[in-house]
C-alpha cells in the first residue's frame, strides 16, 4: 500500500535535514551565534573587521545611524 513507503522517507528527510540542523546549533555553541561567516578572503576579512568596529557584532546588520558624525 501506499503507506509502505513512509519510514523510508522519515529516514530520506531526517538524513537530509539533520546535518543542516545540527549545524546551527553547534556553530551557536562554537561561535556565539547561528550563522557561519567565513573569511576566507581578504575582502571577507576586511568587512568582517569593519562591522565589528562600527557596531561590536559583526553579524548585526545596521545603517549609517550607527556611525557617528
């Protein structure tokens, strides 16, 4: 029947989604926050350092009220 296929693809979607999940997690607990930055490059690097000078975190995205005149 049709529901015969259904543990089959429980175990397809926890295999897909479990790794993308854990991953969120554990970059909160390694880095302090959700989302992975890489600085890789220069430019990466670069823009990374500015943001953390301009407001004191990097992953906060802010306009030019931050900045003062």
């Amino acid at each position: 029947m049709w529901y015969e296929i259904l543990p089959s693809a429980f175990i397809i979607t926890a295999a897909l989604g479990l790794p993308g999940w854990g991953l969120y997690h554990i970059h909160n607990l390694v880095l302090g926050n959700h989302y992975r930055r890489t600085l890789d490059s220069r430019w990466d690097r670069h823009i990374y350092q500015r943001d953390l000078r301009l407001n004191g975190n990097p992953y906060k995205l802010t306009g030019l009220e931050t900045i003062d005149d």
